[in-house]
C-alpha cells in the first residue's frame, strides 16, 4: 500500500471546487477512494478574484476528501480555465545536424523550446504546447516521429495561452492551501480524457463542457486537438436570467432551474405552475413552467451559438475536417432537460451527453459518473499518467512524517518501480510530462521568488 500511486484531482470551477482521490484497480479502471466537494467563492468566471475566499473552498474540499478516503493529499493536479484562456495554430521546424542520426525525445524537445520563444501578448503566458503532425524532410503526416531519420524536422502545434496573473493566482491559492501543485492541465482536455472514446477523436467530435462560469469547447480530429475555445457564459448565467425574469432570489433561481428546468419550451403547458416560499411575511409566488423554459431557452441558445460559431470557424463542413463523431455534451449545463435535443436542434449535428463512467471501476457510486464530475475524472487521470503520489494513507502518516518532509521527490519515486517506464509511454505523453514539470517549477520559482 505504500508505494501505491495515488491521484490527486482539483477543479477549480466557478460554482463549486472539488477533490478527488483515486488510484487504478488490477482492471485498468479508476476507483474512486473519495471525494470533497464545496462550494466555490472567489471565483468569477473560472477566474480568480478574491484569493482568501478560495483557499477556505479549497480547504474545505480537500479537507472532506481526506477524511472520506484516509488519506492525507499532499499534491494536486489542477484545471485552468477562465475566459482569459485563447489558442493560437503555429508551424515551427529544427534543422538537425546529423540527418543519419535517429530522430529522438531530445529533437521533439528542442523543437518546442522554440515554440515557447513565440511573442505574446504583454500578460500572456503559454500553457500548453501541444504537437498535431509532424513532418520530416517533406514527408506528411507523421504522427510518431521518434526513431525516423531526417534532417529537417517541422510540426504544427496547437498553443494554449493564458494570462500570467490569473495562473499564478491558481498557484498561489493551492500553496496558501497547504498543499503542493504536481501539474496544470486545460479543463476541456482534461474533460475530453474523461469523456471521449478515442474512436470519437479519431472520427472528429467537438467536446463542450457546461461549467458554471464559461463554456469550454475542444474540437478533435483524427486523433489530435485541432480548437479549443472559452466562451465567458455558463450555467450561472442562465440562474441570473431566472432570478431577474421571476423576481425571485439566487437560491431559488438555481432550485427551479435544476428541478423544473428544461431548455426546450414547447413541453410545457400554460397551466402547470409551481409556488415558491414567498420572503419573510410575504405571499408565495407562483412561477409557470412555460415561462421558465423561455428564460432558459433564450440564454441556452445564445449559449449553443456562440460555441457552434466557434466549431463553424474551424472548418467542420470542409468534408476533411467533418465532426463525424458530432458533439458531446458535458458539465453540469448538460445535464438541463432536453438540451440534447436542442444543440442537435441548432447545430444539425448528431449529440450525446458525455459521462465518465467509462474509466471508472463498477462499484463507483451513480453520482460520480455524473457529467459534473467529468472535469475532476480528467484530472485525476491526468495525475495518474504523470505518474504522481499525491497523497499517504492517514495511518502511515505518522511514521512516513519525517520522510514525506525530508526526503527529495525523486528518492521517492525510485521506491516504485512502476513509475518508470519509458518503453510503454508514447511520446506524446513524455511530451506533455515534460512540459507539465517545467512549467509547474516555472510557477514554483516565481511563488518561492514572491515570499
């Protein structure tokens, strides 16, 4: 038990954070060893903006994690995102000064360090660099380039940019949380992981998680991430648009959008009427049905078009960049009724709801394989990859005190000998591994730097 990996997940979402805790079973699967879940304040459209109430919600969460599952979290692989986040497309090549030498991780390498040179906006900061296809001395379409021959290597990449500020802010709260940052990844990706087959991503499918505060999209095709896009609205949005069209508090805005909401106003009739507990010393209201589903169809329109704006701007009715796969839905948004049917309504393109039940084990609870928590799954299997131990069983604590604080991370790694294993990891794994370490010390230094 001691050297088991454990993975850690935090998803720091704009209505609630939650932390995961899990670890793989013999079958490949993920079992879920617990989970903490709080409310999130501080956080404006996946954005940071009040830095000590989100490390109270992030205590909170991490601290019911820990006592569900017996473990104490040392480190957390964590989602960025925020209507700060863009993607730009960006072809770049090295010229190697042995062509009859193998190509290998090093060359990869080097050619992404060129990418991380590109001029960014002021504020800006890369977040990801991630390789599309490669190609070697004129030759298309390659899509493992590790162990060819050539001179001449190029690659087009998909590069994800946020602002500096908001990052750090993220880095800043989980340090201030007592806790370390093991990896950052993008929230759509992290989701897509969690959700989609890589069947689905091979045929072309555009991903759209619902969250709270924005609404990601991440568009896939032939296996590779070809668009990723934030819209600044989300769930919270359509709750406002309740509150001001019903005149009725926040609270009970959310209640009858989760309970008696449906994004499709036709089922209802005129008749069907639902009271609300009028404030102290007042009537109840009567709220009707038919009225709340235009609310919530007007906002979740705009909501659908914007992003189908987005799908529409990279391509997918060129045939060689069709979404045979469709849409997949995923977030809290997706599970408003009857939002399935209106995205295929608007798009014209065939839709599911997304769950990641898919890469759970079979005694996971029905609430864990709810789209809302396809962000955190994403994560956590994010954390597995990178091969973390993130947290200790709170009866070993005591003894493993001393050690966990004293010893350096890479003797502990040399205690499991399932964490290294170069031969069975693709290199577009070791790529993002690679990436995801320099990146996370790059944050570190500048928090160290900070005190």
């Amino acid at each position: 038990m001691k050297n088991e990996n454990i993975a850690v997940g935090l998803d720091i979402g704009t209505t609630k954070i939650v932390a995961m805790i899990g670890r793989k079973n013999e079958y490949g699967k993920l079992e879920i060893l617990g989970v903490g879940k709080s409310k999130s304040l501080g956080v404006h459209r996946g954005v940071v903006n009040n830095i000590t109430q989100t490390i109270e919600s992030i205590q909170i969460a991490i601290k019911e994690a820990e006592d569900n599952s017996g473990y104490m979290i040392k480190d957390v692989v964590v989602g960025i995102a925020g209507q700060h986040i863009r993607s730009i497309q960006h072809s770049d090549y090295i010229s190697r000064n042995n062509p009859e030498e193998v190509i290998s991780g090093s060359d990869i390498e080097q050619l992404i360090s060129q990418v991380h040179k590109l001029a960014m906006l002021p504020g800006e900061e890369i977040i990801h660099v991630l390789p599309q296809e490669f190609k070697i001395d004129g030759q298309f379409e390659i899509k493992e380039p590790v162990g060819m021959y050539g001179g001449r290597l190029e690659s087009s990449f998909h590069v994800v940019v946020g602002h500096a500020a908001s990052i750090r802010n993220v880095g800043r709260c989980i340090q201030s949380a007592g806790i370390e940052l093991s990896g950052l990844t993008l929230e759509p990706l992290a989701s897509s992981d969690a959700v989609l087959s890589q069947e689905e991503k091979e045929a072309g499918v555009a991903l759209i998680d619902i969250g709270g505060g924005t609404t990601d999209l991440a568009i896939f095709k032939d296996g590779i991430i070809r668009h990723t896009a934030v819209i600044p609205f989300g769930g919270n949005v359509i709750t406002d648009d309740i509150k001001e069209g019903c005149s009725i508090i926040e609270k009970q805005a959310e209640l009858l959008k989760v309970k008696f909401g449906s994004a499709w106003p036709g089922e209802n009739k005129e008749n069907e009427i639902v009271s609300i507990p009028g404030l102290r010393g007042r009537e109840p209201k009567e709220i009707s049905l038919k009225n709340l589903s235009k609310i919530i169809n007007a906002r979740v329109v705009e909501i659908i078009e914007q992003v189908f704006d987005e799908i529409k701007s990279y391509g997918h009715e060129d045939q060689k960049k069709k979404l045979i796969g469709g849409i997949v839905l995923t977030g809290g948004g997706a599970q408003l009724k009857h939002i399935k049917q209106l995205v295929e309504y608007i798009t014209g393109m065939d839709t599911r709801i997304g769950y990641p039940n898919e890469h759970l084990a079979g005694n996971s609870s029905e609430e864990m394989s709810s789209p809302l928590y396809a962000t955190a799954v994403g994560l956590m299997m994010n954390s597995i990859n990178n091969n973390t131990k993130s947290a200790i069983l709170l009866t070993e604590m005591e003894q493993s005190k001393n050690e966990v604080k004293n010893e350096p991370a890479a003797e502990k790694l040399e205690e499991d000998p399932k964490t290294d294993i170069p031969n069975q990891e693709s290199t577009e794994n070791k790529i993002k591994r690679s990436f995801f370490e320099k990146y996370v010390e790059k944050i570190k230094e500048f928090l160290d730097s900070a005190e």
